[in-house]
C-alpha cells in the first residue's frame, strides 16, 4: 500500500483515543520511547498525552511517513504503517 500524507492522517484518525507506543528520533543517537494516548487531529499533526509525565507532544504526519516517529498501537503491536 502507498502512504501519504492523507492515508496516514485517516489511520491516526481511526485509532484516535486509542493508547499507542511511540519510538521518535530526538537527536543524534538519542531515541525517545513513550507510551500515551493520541488525543487530537489536526489538519497537519495530532498530539499524544504522555500519561507518565503528565504533558502533551504533537507529530506531523511527515514525522510518520519519513519514519521519523514510529507508532505503534499497544492493544494489537503491529505499527502505524
């Protein structure tokens, strides 16, 4: 299957209020490993509570598509894309 901007949009949608697992790069060699809860859609990013430090982190959906960030959704482990 093809991934743009729009198909990955439309999965963050469905899965929207679902706890995901998120592994971002934050630099060079250093990755960020988190688990939150996608909260809301944007027309070009969503956002993730972070229930552990109480906070909020936003992603573009270029960020999944370049695999900058990658998602995985914890109740069935199989990724975003």
């Amino acid at each position: 299957m093809v991934h743009t901007i729009d198909t990955i949009r439309d999965l963050v949608r469905q899965q929207q209020g679902s706890r995901i697992f998120y592994r971002a790069a934050n630099g060079r060699r250093k990755k960020e490993e988190r688990t939150g809860v996608i909260k809301e859609i944007y027309p070009s990013l969503f956002t993730v509570y972070i229930e552990s430090q109480k906070s909020t982190v936003s992603f573009s959906y270029a960020d999944v598509l370049t695999r900058e960030v990658d998602v995985q959704i914890e109740s069935t482990g199989e990724s975003l894309l």
